[in-house]
C-alpha cells in the first residue's frame, strides 16, 4: 500500500467511515462485513452460536443448502479424571469475537462457504455411553452422506470414535491430532469406551490409516500407554520435539504423513500448556503455546478436511474464559483450512 502524507491523509479519512477500506484486498472482506451499511452487531447480543454463524438445525431437514456443520457434543461420560467437557459447546458458543477475516490465510471462510450451527447432537440418555456413541455416529453420518463437513465441539475426546466411525465409514482417513495424549490406550475396568483410547479402537474399526496420522504435542506421565501408536505406524511429535525441530517442520512432516489424502483434523485443547488453557480434565505441563498450535494449523493449508473436532474445554476450570476463546480460535482455524480444501 502507498505511504500518504498527512494532507493526502486529511483528504482520504477525514470524512471517511471505518467501512471506507481502500485497499482492495481488505476492501473485498469489508464489502462482506459491511453490506449492509457500517453498522455490525454487537458481539454481547443476540443468541450465541459457534463462530456466530447462524443457528439453523432446520437445516438437518435441507442440507443440499450447506457446505458446512458447526455442531456441539455436549458429553463428558468417558473421562478418566475431572469431568466437565459437557459444558464445552455452550462456553465456545459464548466466545463473542472470532472471525470473520483470518489475517495469517487471509481468508474469509464464510464468504466461499455456506456455514451453518446446527445445534447439538440429540441424545436419548446423558447417562449411557454406548448409546451416545450411536447417538453421535447416527448424526454425524447422515450429515457427511449429504456431503456436509461436520466440524465439532466436545465433549471429551472419546467422541472421536463415533465421529472417525461416521466419516470413514466408507474408506479409512488420515487424521492431523493435536493433544498432549496419543489416546490409543485399550480397555481399562472392563471397558475400552473412553477418553484415553478412541483411535486405537478407529485403527481396529477400518475407519482411521494410522500410516496416514501424525500425533503432535503428545507428553506426560501416560505415555508407556501408547504404544499402539508407534505400533501401527502413526508419526509421533512429543511437545518438546516441536521446539527442537520448529514449526515449518512439524507441517512439513504432517503435510508428508497426510499427503493428498482425505484427512481429518482433532484439537485437543489438552494440547496446549494449562498456562494458556487451563480449563480441561487432563492438563499436562511443558505443552505447546496457542501461537505454536495456531502456526501449526495455518501451515495445513490445502490438506484435504473431511472433518475435525475440538475437544476437551472444560470451562468451570478456567475463569478467564482464555479456554474457550482457544477453542473458538482453533475451529476457526478449521474452518479456514475447510474453506481451502473446497477451493
């Protein structure tokens, strides 16, 4: 952009209103925002929705009129320590800025894709896990079968199951997996239903290629439990492994692991030091920083999203608020990296 004076300045702003852009790049995302005039909604009004997209469940009965899903699953059942990611949806919801423009991408998802809330997964009983699993499939299949992306927030990270289950139904996915843990652990109590093992149980369901998925931040006390992880084939980055190799090669290395393939993305938010998220039921220290987890998402762009989820907020444990804004952030993220797979 051309440096002005202050007189060429005078005459350019002086009467103009904050929708005057000029630029023509910033000036094509204005024109969205401010089509309807410089008036914008004010953020703290109106019915919360994740990432103030309009609240259409309606939609589930037309969805050859939506691109993509934005959907709560508010279920806590097959956490191992503090419950609470039930309350997840609803506080990702009451984020009041995030979007419209995505300044790194320079993106506008919402102007290449028709974005809808949909509401949240019904579920027949809040207190039975393998029904809600169902629950959860049943939904998320009937979307993806109409050719809708469904983007997710948790819960707790045992509903990648469910969901891996519903969108490589017909042929296995590769999946990018940002957490502090690999969650291919096995049956613990009588039961493999939990937080701690959903992606071994979707390698074993033909659902998710394990050669096709990259695990990064993994650390903590857990990890003699994930063995499967190397077992299988997945790439495994330990969080202080993404320091030593930086961020241009952790995305190179996901963009290798994942290739052309169609490849789902899971957020932990357990991924990220409790120092910036600490409202989640397994904080781990010595985690990624949001702005490394925010880099590592912006270098995917142009691999191929089928889905992905954000899981884990817990907001009772975090009065900040910080938590949920990091979620909110990261589907937007998604929803940007969506945005680019649909060209």
């Amino acid at each position: 952009m051309t440096i002005l004076d202050l007189d060429e300045l005078r005459a350019r702003y002086a009467s103009a209103s904050g929708a005057d852009i000029f630029d023509p790049a910033f000036r094509a995302v204005a024109e969205g925002v401010f089509k309807d005039g410089d008036k914008r909604p004010a953020p703290y009004c109106g019915v919360p929705t994740l990432l103030k997209a309009p609240y259409r469940p309606e939609a589930l009965a037309n969805l050859a009129a939506l691109d993509v899903a934005l959907l709560g699953i508010p279920m806590d059942l097959g956490v191992t320590n503090r419950s609470g990611a039930r309350l997840g949806p609803r506080a990702v919801r009451n984020v009041e800025r995030v979007g419209p423009y995505e300044h790194v991408l320079k993106a506008v998802p919402t102007a290449r894709l028709r974005v809808a809330d949909i509401g949240d997964v019904p579920f027949r009983s809040r207190f039975d896990l393998a029904t809600c699993y169902e629950d959860i499939e049943r939904f998320v299949a009937h979307l993806v079968a109409a050719g809708v992306v469904p983007l997710s927030v948790g819960g707790d990270h045992s509903i990648g199951l469910p969901l891996l289950r519903a969108v490589g139904r017909e042929r296995p996915v590769g999946m990018i997996h940002i957490d502090a843990h690999c969650d291919t652990g096995g049956s613990f109590e009588g039961c493999k239903f939990h937080h701690g093992g959903p992606f071994r149980q979707a390698v074993l369901d033909g659902v998710l290629d394990p050669r096709r998925t990259i695990q990064i931040g993994i650390r903590g006390n857990s990890e003699y439990l994930w063995e499967f992880s190397f077992a299988s084939g997945m790439t495994v980055i330990h969080a202080e492994e993404v320091d030593d190799l930086g961020i241009r090669a952790v995305i190179a290395k996901a963009r290798e692991v994942v290739g052309d393939g169609l490849t789902y993305i899971s957020f932990d938010v357990d991924a990220l030091d409790p120092a910036f998220a600490p409202g989640t039921g397994t904080p781990e220290v010595g985690g990624l920083t949001s702005a490394q987890a925010l880099g590592i998402l912006r270098g995917l762009s142009g691999v191929q999203v089928v889905g992905g989820d954000v899981v884990e907020v817990a907001p009772q444990y975090d009065p900040t608020s910080n938590t949920a804004q990091i979620a909110a952030q990261v589907l937007f993220e998604i929803l940007c990296l969506t945005a680019a797979a649909r060209g």
